[in-house]
C-alpha cells in the first residue's frame, strides 16, 4: 500500500485514488499540460482580415474616385474663362464670357435630370 500523500498547495492529505484535491481543487497527481501554441494561429487570422479590409478600402477608393472627373472639370473651366485683364481706372462694363470653344470631336453636353427627382408641370395661366 502506498503512503498517504498530502496537496502540494494546501497540504490536505489525499487518497491512493485521489488525483485531485477535494479541499483546493488543485491537480495532486494530474499533470496539466500547457495549451498548445495558440498566438501563432490568432495572429495569422487577424493579419488575414486586416489585409482584407485593407484591400476593400483600397478598391471601394478607387472605384469610388471621382478626383479626375473634378480635375478635368477644372481644366475645362479655366480655359473658358478669358485671361486676367488690369483694371481700369475708369468704371467699363463688364466683359461677357466667350461661348466655349468646341471643335468636331466634343460637343457641348448638356446637363441631364436626375432619376431621382421628379418633376411636377405647372399649368399655363391664360
């Protein structure tokens, strides 16, 4: 028979068959393994969904850019607009704008109603 042993963290002694200690609870004859390596996996996981985030904002921006529409926009109003003259010292009328230059391959566009809004007709007054 063997002798009986007592807890190594509150020193209640155990029985042959114990292996755990009823006043503590701590493992008498159990050895508890470490968990395995864990960090490795997570930190994979989360390098993963941030570069996928990191990619969808990446792409939504670019899709979503609209810079060279406005700087073309821009440019196109600057060289409509007539160069700076110096001012008078005798009050002028003032200068009308020229009509913008068009040549055959782009035409003037008009701007298009929004599918958004609706439009209600007023009527004519006699």
């Amino acid at each position: 028979m063997t002798a009986p042993t007592s807890c190594p963290r509150c020193g209640a002694q155990l029985r042959p068959e114990q292996d755990w200690c009823l006043e503590c609870g701590a493992a008498a004859r159990t050895r508890i393994a470490r968990t395995p390596a864990w960090r490795i996996p997570v930190f994979l996981v989360v390098l993963v969904i941030a570069l996928s985030g990191a990619a969808a904002a990446f792409a939504f921006v670019r899709l979503a850019n609209t810079d060279g529409d406005l700087q073309a926009a821009k440019t196109a109003a600057t060289l409509t607009q007539p160069a700076a003259t110096p001012a008078a010292t005798t009050p002028t009328a003032p200068a009308v704008a020229p009509p913008p230059a068009t040549t055959p391959d782009t035409q003037p566009t008009t701007p298009r109603p929004s599918p958004f809004t609706t439009t209600t007709a007023t009527p004519k007054q006699p």
